[in-house]
C-alpha cells in the first residue's frame, strides 16, 4: 500500500508580522496528520476527501488548490496523468491555524512522488506546496508549507534559508479552539490595510512583534519558559492591536493566565481558530478543564520535544 502523511503545525509567535519580513517560529504538530492513501483506478487521477463528504476533486478543477498541486508536481516528475484514487483523510480541523491546507497539500505531493517512485528534492516539495498555498490565502509567508514539509521546528524569515530552532527544554503546550472558523486570507488583508493606512503607528506594532520572536528564540535556547510565556502574552497584546483577536481568544487566554499557564496567545491568522498556552506537568490539567469551561470546543495537548 502507497500511503504518505504531513503533520499539522502551529505558530508558537510572530505570525502577521511574518507577512512584512519578520521572524516567527513555528512547530509542527505531529500527532494530528493528513494522511493520502493511493490506489489504482480506471480513472483519471483524483483526490477522494474522505472528511468533506467524499468531495471528488479532479485534475481539471481550475482554481482547486489541491487540483494545483496535482498538476504542479505531474509536471514536475514528468510523467502524463496516472490513473489514480488519492484517499485524503485528515485529523486536521480547517479554518483554525493548524495548517490544514499546507499539509493535505504536502501529503498529496508525497503520494505522487512515491506512486511514480521519484525523490523530490525537500526544497521542491517546499516550493510547489507554497504555489497551492497562494490560492487558499493569496500572499501567504509561506511559513505554514516550510515548517509542516521540513517538520521541525523553525525560525522563519520570508525569502530567507530556513533556520532551525535550538530548543533545551521540551515545550508542554495546550492548543484550544474557539470552534469558530475564520479565514486568515480576510485576516491578513485587513492588517494589510491597517498597515498602509496607519503606517506610523502600526508598522512599529509589527516590529515590536518581529523583537519577540527573536526574544523567544533566546529564550528556548536558554530553556527559560516562564520568559518564553511572558514573551507569548505580549504578542498576544499586539496581535490585538492588529485587530485580529476575538473576545473569545482573549477570553480563553485569560482564563489560561489565571489558571497558571505561563503564557497565551491566540495562533494563526486569528478572529478565531486556535489559541495556544505554555503550561507545566503541574498546571496541564486545571488549565485544560478552565479552557473547556469558557468554551474552547476542543483542547488538545502537544509536545515540542527539545532539540540539539
Ligand atoms: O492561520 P494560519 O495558521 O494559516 O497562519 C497564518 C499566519 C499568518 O502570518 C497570519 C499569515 C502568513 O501567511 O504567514
């Protein structure tokens, strides 16, 4: 059987500002995965997603994403449409910051590559995953494709070589969801306006946010994580001056503060989706039950392992 998978991510700071050129770090999120199997059929090549419905989606839909990349990676093996079934199942929820899109993307890629027997370069993989993700957000960073195809954690600056992050001490981290899906392409074309119509005082706002990521670097490397949660809620005061909060992520990051969590944040393109929290061994389950009282629809908890 021919199956490949790509892991969900989150950003852990710096999102928005990342679509300007500055630095934010992101971790995939490897227990929650999309996941392609292949299988040979009588007909043209096409992607059966099993989670929305059984939705077809062909080699010929013009603006379909996935049908996109379909056609970018056959090109870029250099073999005429193979007569295949693509199974698409993915524990992945949508709309909510986790990456869905760049990893259904990466997991397709995958499959044709090992269907056809081809070993992409990482780089390609990247590349062409990046194309697919312009038609879901339209001027994504592209931090969402590096971070779920290399699955690792990274520093990430837009047109830059990836940088790997050093990470001394593992990261206990809950992802909350607001169970209100929200489309980060709205989301970064408003910043986008908010920026150009009131440059001077916004454009600080997101170089302030570009200071605390560099800032949490420093701080995972020194393994110093109540500075690394401190550094979380400041960017989450920020992202709320870039009007991209929601009483409800503001809400369930509070509740986490309150609970003893080092530190909060909403993730991702925001207005809705997820919120992430830093918490100890110690405060993991009174902050989980607390984010489920003020309503998260779901609260799941990840590891970022530490790294040399
Ligand atoms: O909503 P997500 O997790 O896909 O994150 C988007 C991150 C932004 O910085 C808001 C946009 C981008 O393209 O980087």
């Amino acid at each position: 059987m021919i199956q490949a998978s790509a892991p969900a991510k989150i950003i852990l700071v710096g999102e928005h500002a990342v679509v300007y050129g500055q630095p934010a770090i992101a971790v995939p999120v490897s227990a929650l995965r999309a996941t392609v199997t292949v299988e040979s059929t009588a007909d043209a090549c096409h992607i059966i997603a099993h989670d929305l419905d059984k939705r077809r989606i062909t080699l010929g839909d013009t603006d379909d994403p996935l049908a996109i990349l379909m056609r970018h990676v056959i090109a870029e093996i250099g073999i005429s449409p193979p007569k295949l079934a693509l199974h698409l199942r993915s524990d992945i929820p949508i709309a909510s910051g986790l990456g869905s899109g760049a990893a259904t993307s990466t997991a397709v890629a995958r499959a044709l590559c090992r269907y056809a027997n081809y070993d992409m370069p990482v780089e390609r993989l990247n590349a062409l995953v990046y194309e697919a993700e312009k038609s879901y957000h339209g001027t994504p960073s592209g931090i969402d494709n590096t971070v779920i195809v290399y699955e690792t954690p990274i520093y990430f600056v837009r047109d830059k070589p990836i940088e790997r992050i050093t990470n001394r001490e593992p990261l206990l981290l809950l992802i909350a969801d607001t169970g209100q899906p929200s489309l980060t392409k709205k989301a970064v074309g408003d910043v986008r306006h908010l920026v150009e119509e009131q440059r001077e005082t916004i454009y600080p706002i997101v170089e302030k946010i570009g200071g605390i990521t560099q800032s949490a670097r420093e701080a995972m490397q020194q393994a110093d994580l109540s500075r690394l949660g401190t550094l979380m809620l400041d960017n989450h005061r920020h992202l709320q001056t870039l009007t991209v909060s929601s009483p409800m992520l503001d809400s369930l990051v509070d509740t986490a503060i309150a609970h003893g969590a080092l530190g909060a944040k909403l993730s991702g393109g925001g207005r809705g989706g997820n919120m992430i929290t830093i918490v100890t061994a110690d405060t993991q389950s009174a902050v989980t039950n607390a984010l489920r009282r003020a309503g998260a629809s779901h609260v799941f908890s990840t590891v970022v392992e530490s790294t040399p």
